[in-house]
C-alpha cells in the first residue's frame, strides 16, 4: 500500500512513475493500493502518475485500489482509460533516407505536375474559349479590378525610379564623350525592351502571384476546394482560368502604362543634364519602333503567364495547414521569380536569333 | 449565496450596427454547468466571445470574479484568463504543432515544470478525450470530431477553474458525446470548475446542466434564464418549452410531462 501524503498538485516535485512501481515491486503485494494521507491535494499532475500506473496494472492483472483516494480520482482515471491507446498511432515520422527519397521524387514529380498544370489550363482555355467553360465573367473583372487599377500606384513608383535610373547610369558613361543627347535613347530603348516588364513582372509576382497562392492555399485548407471539385466544378475553369485571364489582360497594360511613367523618370533626370522636353520626346521616338513595342509587349504576356500558373499551382498543392499556406505564398514567389528571369533570358536569345 | 463567478448586466451586442442581442442579463454560480441555447445563428457564440471578452459589448458590462473586463487593467485581464480554459467552435488548434504540442503550449506559458512532466500532462489530457496515442499527429492529420477533442485537451490543460466551450459534442458519435458530457461534469465536480457551454444537445443539456439561459433570433433578446428541467415545464414562453420538449421526449419522459396537450 502507497500512502500518499502532502501536495500531488501544482509544481510540485513528485515521484516518477518507476519509483512508485519499485516500491509496490518490493513490497511484492497482489493488490496495489493507494490511500489519502495527511494533508493530501492533487490536480491532474497526480493522475499523469496514476494513469501509467493503471495501464501497467491492467497489462499484468494487479488489481489497483484506489477507494481509499478521494472518488473523482477513480472516475476521472476511467474516463482516461475508457479508450484505449491508438495501437496502430504509430506516429508518421520520416527518417533522412526517406526524406532524400522524397527530395528526389518530389522533384520529378513537382516537374511533372508543373507541365500538366500548364497544360490543363490550357486545355481549360481552350474550352473558355468555346464558351464551355465554368468561368464566370464577373471573377475576372474583380481580379481585373484586384491586380489593375489597384496596382497602379506601386508600378507608377518604381517606374519613375527604375527610368530615373536609368537615365543617371548613362549619362555618367555618355557625359564623357558629350554625348547626354542620347541619354533619351537609352532610356527608351531599356524600358521599352527590358525593365518595364520585368519591373511589372516582379511587382506583380510579389503582389499578385502571392496573393493568389494565399487564397487557394486558404481555400484548400478550409476545404473549399473539395467543395468545388465535389459539385462537378473545375477548380482550374473556376478558380485558376480567371485569375490567370485577369493577370494575362491587365500585364500588357501595366507594361504600357511602366513604360511611359519610366520615359517621364528619365525626361525629369535628362532636364538636369539640359535636354529639354522637346528633345527627349524626339530622340526617344526615333530610338524605338513598333517591334520592340511589340517584343515588350510580349514577354509581359509571357510573364502573366508565368506568375499566375505559379501562384495558382502553388495555392493548389498547398497543404491543409496554416504553416503550409505560408509556404505554398513562398514558394508562388520564388518560383515566379526565377522562372520570369530564365524566360526573360530565353525571350532575349530568341528576339537576338530572329533580329528583332 | 457566494458571489457570482459571472456577471452580465444588461448587455447588449453588435457587429456595427447590426445588434444581435440586447439586454442581457444573467449570472453564472461559481461551480455551475451553465448553457447557452438558442436557435442556430441567434448569437451563441457572439455571446461567448463577448465573455472571454475577445469583443466588446455595444452596452452593459460583462464580470468575472467581479472585475469588469472592459476596464480590467492588462494584469488584472492576464490573471484571469491564466485560469480559463476556451475552445472555439471551429476548433482553433494550431495547425503546425502536433496535438501533444497544441497542449503543452498553455503548461509552457504558464509553469515551471519540465519538459517530462509536460509531455506526461499532455499524454494524460489527451487520454482523458479519448485520443490516447495520437500526441504526434498533426491537426490536420484527425478527424473533425477529433480535432474538436484535441481542442477541449487544450482548454484543460492547466486544470483551469472556468471554462469556456462552444459546441464541444458537435460532430462526435453518440458514445464520445457521453463521455464528453462525463468528462465536463467531472472536472466541474473534482476542481470545481464553472462551465459555460454553448451547445445544440438536448441530451447533454438535460444530463449536465445546472443552469441556462435562452436566446431567441426573432426578439433579439433572452426569453428565459433557469435551471433547463425546470424551464421545459414551465418557462413563460412557449418556445423555450418547445425547445426543450423534443430533449425530454426523446430522454424518455413521459408524455404527460409535455407543456402541449396532444
Ligand atoms: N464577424 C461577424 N461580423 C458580422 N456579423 C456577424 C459576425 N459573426 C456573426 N455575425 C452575426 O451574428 C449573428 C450571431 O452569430 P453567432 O455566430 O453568434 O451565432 P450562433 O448562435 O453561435 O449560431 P450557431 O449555433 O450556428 O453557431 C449571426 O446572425 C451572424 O450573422
Ligand atoms: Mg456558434
């Protein structure tokens, strides 16, 4: 018999479970009991004790007493062993080789899916196209709205700087040979063929791309997918196709709208270096012509492309938890990213090849 | 009679303009099982997260231990609710930690005891809803009923002395439901704990139910206030007994017992 005496409860410092075992070992008793001596209080830090105790004593037919403990102790270790333990619980921890498995399977089945994913939204588009598709018309004006209109202000800012800069870089190179007059044609010439769509196409990807992975990821976890994929829907007319039609109309925009607030960057920097207005307008007219308008134009097509299929795929893939919801937006991101700058540099070879 | 653990003095609730209950007025013994009914949508869980003073009434005042918590200091506020113990409707366990690790996390905040002794506190709590076993998974690895479970682990954590649930049994099998309603009057009986419960289960509110009150959508107000056997008999309004009569019929009470004449 165990007599328990004093403070079972709070903070206190108890015996551990196998101290209490040995004792009743040592007494070699057929029952174990328990009784409330002096002064005894207990919480739930006596029953952590009490249940191993109990678990043990069923294993090996003791029979445990615990009348003489106050009755909520005896019902209390009932309700915690009215289930047993989950046999089969075993946790699903992964050891490194499966992880590396995993690596290396994920990566050639995360390829895999990147291309169908591509490829069913275009499928999807395909259908959109022949007015069979589940999309409706009024998602892509509010993602119009979300990445349009809304974004404006953020790509006015960058583009006034990024063709400030511009115009500073080249006129400390032109400078020295007199030359600040084309000052205008570089300008042009940069935010026409490279920076206005890839400075859009970066603003968008941490804005929009981002956005996108963070409501399908929540959507995934809060089960709404299941929901749209149950009722016959799919989540790509649904939720992918308006999205990425949205971003594929409003990026030409931006291209367009990053370009002449660039030019006007450049106009204000050039005026320091006395070229006035009137020149700048004149030599960044002759510098460019409607195919780089047009190769501008195409690679912020492409980028649209790029940045909502990443997004959206990463927002599907998402996992059902809040900690996964913020990856699948990292991973949106990043994957953007990279991808922008590797077709980017693909776009280039190809207008080098084609002379254009 | 000891002072109320509760207190809510005419209370009124809003989300901007739109009220959702006015007037409110009632209060909860300490040691008491008391319920929160009402059809769905009426603002059970408005009421609760006005209690646990997440929001703040439009009027009124709201106290606990006699403390008004919309002019409790921040000490005052954190002492109280280091002995309170809340779930949410919609479970509100965090989904990046195992369930041992959802439960350790009010004994970390709030003890001084060890790693060990933390780990066997949760292995004990879990135990206790039935979910022996399951420490290393991840909420979203469980069960909706489950989850909700792992949930009121959490809340019991620090054996806190008044606890807050909404619809704890909704979701769970017959069984489990039983055993969830002899869990909450245990830990009431054994620590005294008050319990404020939000709940849909005639069953349960029959078996553990010391006290209620019922809000009603279409005056916006409370109809009634009192011990839920005696508001089926004889409650003023005819819609709290009608409430509360299918529970008593399908608790297996005579017929004759029925407000109605059929
Ligand atoms: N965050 C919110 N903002 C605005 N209105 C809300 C909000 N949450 C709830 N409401 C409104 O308050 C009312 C009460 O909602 P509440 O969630 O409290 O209902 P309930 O009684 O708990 O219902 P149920 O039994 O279905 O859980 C509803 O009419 C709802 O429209
Ligand atoms: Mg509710």
């Amino acid at each position: 018999m165990t007599l328990l005496t004093g403070c079972w409860r709070g903070e206190a410092t108890l015996p551990s479970v196998t101290e209490l075992r040995t004792q009743f070992e040592a007494a070699r008793s057929e029952q174990w009991r328990f009784s409330a001596g002096d002064s005894f209080e207990w919480d739930s830090r006596l029953l952590t004790r009490l249940l191993p105790i109990a678990r043990y004593c069923e294993t090996e037919q003791i029979e445990l007493d615990l009348s003489a403990l106050p009755p909520a102790v005896a019902r209390l270790l009932g309700l915690a062993l009215a289930v047993a333990p989950a046999a089969s619980a075993a946790p699903p921890r992964r050891t490194l080789v499966d992880r590396y498995r995993a690596f290396w399977r994920n990566l050639f089945s995360g390829t895999h899916a990147s291309v169908a994913f591509v490829g069913e939204c275009t499928l999807a588009f395909g259908r959109f196209l022949r007015g069979g598709a589940n999309t409706r018309g009024i998602d892509i004006l509010w993602f119009i709205q979300q990445c349009g209109p809304q974004a404006l202000p953020i790509v006015a800012l960058i583009s006034v700087l990024v063709g400030m800069i511009l115009a500073y870089l080249g006129s400390v190179q032109l400078r020295q040979f007199g030359a600040e007059v084309y000052v205008a044609d570089l300008v042009t010439i940069g935010m026409v063929r490279e920076m206005a769509a890839l400075m859009t196409a970066v603003i968008m990807a941490g804005r929009t791309g981002a956005a996108y992975a963070a409501q399908l990821g929540a959507m995934q976890a809060n089960e709404e997918i299941d929901a749209i994929t149950t009722l016959g829907i799919s989540p790509i007319e649904y939720l992918v196709l308006p999205r990425m039609l949205a971003l594929i109309l409003v990026m030409p925009l931006l291209y367009l709208f990053s370009v002449a607030l660039g030019l006007g960057g450049g106009a204000l920097v050039a005026a320091g270096l006395d070229v006035n207005l009137l020149q700048f307008i004149n030599s960044a007219r002759e510098a460019v012509d409607l195919t780089d308008i047009g190769t501008g134009l195409f690679k912020s097509l492409a980028f649209a492309v790029v940045i909502a299929a990443a997004g959206c795929h990463a927002g599907l893939l998402s996992g059902r938890s809040s900690s996964a919801v913020g990856q699948a937006t990292t991973r949106a991101v990043v994957h953007a990213i990279v991808y922008l700058v590797v077709v980017d540099a693909g776009l280039n070879i190809l207008y080098n090849e084609l002379g254009i | 009679m000891a002072a109320p653990h509760i207190e809510v003095r005419g209370v009124t609730m809003a989300y901007g303009r739109n009220v959702v209950q006015r007037d409110l007025g009632f209060t909860v013994g300490r040691g008491d099982i008391f319920v929160i009914m009402g059809g769905s949508g009426c603002g059970k869980s408005t009421l609760l997260k006005h209690m646990i003073g997440l929001n703040r009434p439009a009027a009124g005042h709201i106290l606990i231990d006699g403390i008004d918590l919309h002019s409790a200091t921040p000490q005052e506020l954190l002492t109280l609710q280091r002995s309170w113990g809340i779930t949410y409707q919609r479970g509100g366990l965090f989904s990046d930690l195992t369930l041992a690790e959802n439960v350790a996390v009010p004994l970390e905040q709030y003890t001084d005891l060890d790693d060990a002794e933390i780990r066997d506190i949760a292995a004990y709590k879990l135990a206790l809803v039935g979910l022996a076993g399951f420490e290393a998974y991840y909420p979203s690895n469980i069960s909706g009923g489950m989850q909700k479970r792992a949930a009121l682990a959490r809340a019991i954590a620090l054996d806190p002395t008044l606890l807050f649930f909404d619809e704890p049994s909704a979701g769970l099998d017959p069984l489990s439901s039983l055993r969830l309603d002899q869990l909450i009057r245990e830990i009431s009986e054994s620590l005294g704990a008050t319990v404020v419960i939000v709940t849909h289960e005639l069953a349960s509110i029959f078996s553990i139910a010391t006290n209620s009150v019922f809000l009603d959508a279409a005056t916006k107000t409370q109809l009634d206030v009192g011990p839920p056997r005696q508001l089926a008999r004889s409650s003023r309004h005819a819609v709290v007994r009608e409430f509360l009569a299918r529970g008593e019929l399908s608790a297996g009470a005579p017929v004759s017992e029925r407000s109605h004449p059929s």
